[in-house]
C-alpha cells in the first residue's frame, strides 16, 4: 500500500505504508454482511470492512518526506485505517438446476485516514528549509482522510456440486472522477461452501481488493493506493 500527501510547495514521492513506514503488512480482522433475495430474480447485498493499523519505524541518514514537511534522522509513528462499505443490487440473468450468473451494480463507500507522528530532526519546506536543517521542532503531527463513493458493476457465477457443497466466484470493479475524486476500484471473491444443515453452513474463500483514490479536496490533497489478499473463514446463517 502507498499513499502520497501533497504539501503546499511541493509534491512529495509516495510512502510504502509497509516498507518506508514500518506498518503491519498481515492482520486478522472481522468481516461480515447481509443478503436479501427480496424477488425471484432479484437480490441486494450489503457488506462491511474495516482494517485499522499501526507502525513505527526510525532512520539515521535518510529522508522521509511527508507533506511540507521532511524528516532526517529521527522516526515516524503511523495509524492507518481503511473502511469498506459495500451495497450491490444483483439480477439473475441465467438460473439452472446446479448454477446460476448474476449481474451486478452498486457503490462502494471507502474511507481512508492516515495520521503521522514525526519524531527528530524535522524541516518545514514551506518556511524555504531544505536538508540538511537545523532542529525546528521535535514533534510534528500531520493527518489526512477522505471518503470516497465509488460506484461499481459486475458479476457473480454459482456452482452448486451436491446438495450441501457449492462454489461461487465474484468480480466487481469500476473507474470514476467526480468532482475532486479520482478512483478506481476491483475485487474478486473465490468462495467453497459447506451447508450441512438447511439454514447454517460454513464457509472457506479468498479475497482481493485494490482501490485506488486521488483527491484534492479540502480533507485530502494527494493519493491513497490500497490493495490486500487473503483467505475468509465464515459462517452463514439463513431464513
């Protein structure tokens, strides 16, 4: 993941919020949402998702640069949060006995925040500093957020094997600028599902995710880029 933030002067290169910030690169978080089949063919989706991390990394003889401001020779204390959520309205366009495809549209609601903490030798490049530079200040907080709607469209394909085991795919994704916003977002879900009973099962799946925001907005002048992977665990119940 990397995020740029623009300061007033100039435009800094963007941060590796794992590498260059020292933010954890794997968590474990919740996940969950919510299906309505209100119509034969008819269905909404509503999903939610949140990551929130921390990180902190020193350095001697090397220059982060975050906003107006840079930082030699000292650390960088970070929180990180993304929030996801997602509705989707799905249409059948195709149903068997064994699968069915669904059409799909909706929005993404992303919001994205990240606070700095600049700890050391730190100039401030809008005051026509420029390292190396004498000790302005020894602590120096800077934070940025933005949240984005990004609408979305796709589709989803169902196998069921027997009974009790089915699998599904899923891709979703869309580009859009809107007034100060630029953002572009893809997902793709691979789930197997177990069903041993009528209303509860179990399931085992992947995720990935990339978003992509610029904005020049009063909250936010520079770039979030976020992508992640994993595996989803879950249990499903239904009525």
């Amino acid at each position: 993941s990397t995020i740029t933030i623009n300061g007033e002067t100039v435009t800094p290169p963007p941060l590796d919020i794992e590498d260059d910030l020292g933010v954890e690169d794997s968590k474990t978080v919740p996940w969950g949402g919510v299906s309505w089949n209100f119509a034969r063919r008819h269905s909404l989706e509503i999903e939610y998702f949140r990551l929130n991390r921390d990180g902190s990394r020193g350095f001697v003889d090397e220059f982060i640069e975050v906003g107006d401001y840079i930082v030699e020779s000292g650390a960088i204390s970070t929180t990180s949060k993304l929030g996801l959520a997602r509705l989707t309205y799905g249409y059948h366009i195709l149903e068997r006995e064994r699968s069915e495809i669904q059409i799909k549209g909706g929005l993404h609601i992303a919001n994205f925040s990240a606070a700095f903490q600049l700890l050391g030798n730190v100039c401030d490049i809008s005051m026509g500093e420029s390292p190396p530079c004498p000790l302005i200040t020894s602590s120096v907080a800077e934070s940025e957020s933005v949240t984005a709607p990004l609408p979305h469209i796709g589709g989803s394909w169902l196998y069921e094997f027997t009974d009790q085991w089915a699998f599904r795919f899923q891709a979703i994704g869309f580009a859009v600028k809107l007034d100060s916003i630029d953002g572009s977002i893809l997902e793709l879900d691979a789930d197997l599902t177990w069903q041993p009973w009528e209303h509860f099962g179990l399931g085992l799946g992947t995720r990935y995710f990339k978003v992509e925001v610029e904005s020049t907005g009063s909250r936010l002048d520079g770039k979030f880029d976020y992508d992640y992977f994993g595996p989803t665990l879950y249990v499903s119940a239904s009525f």
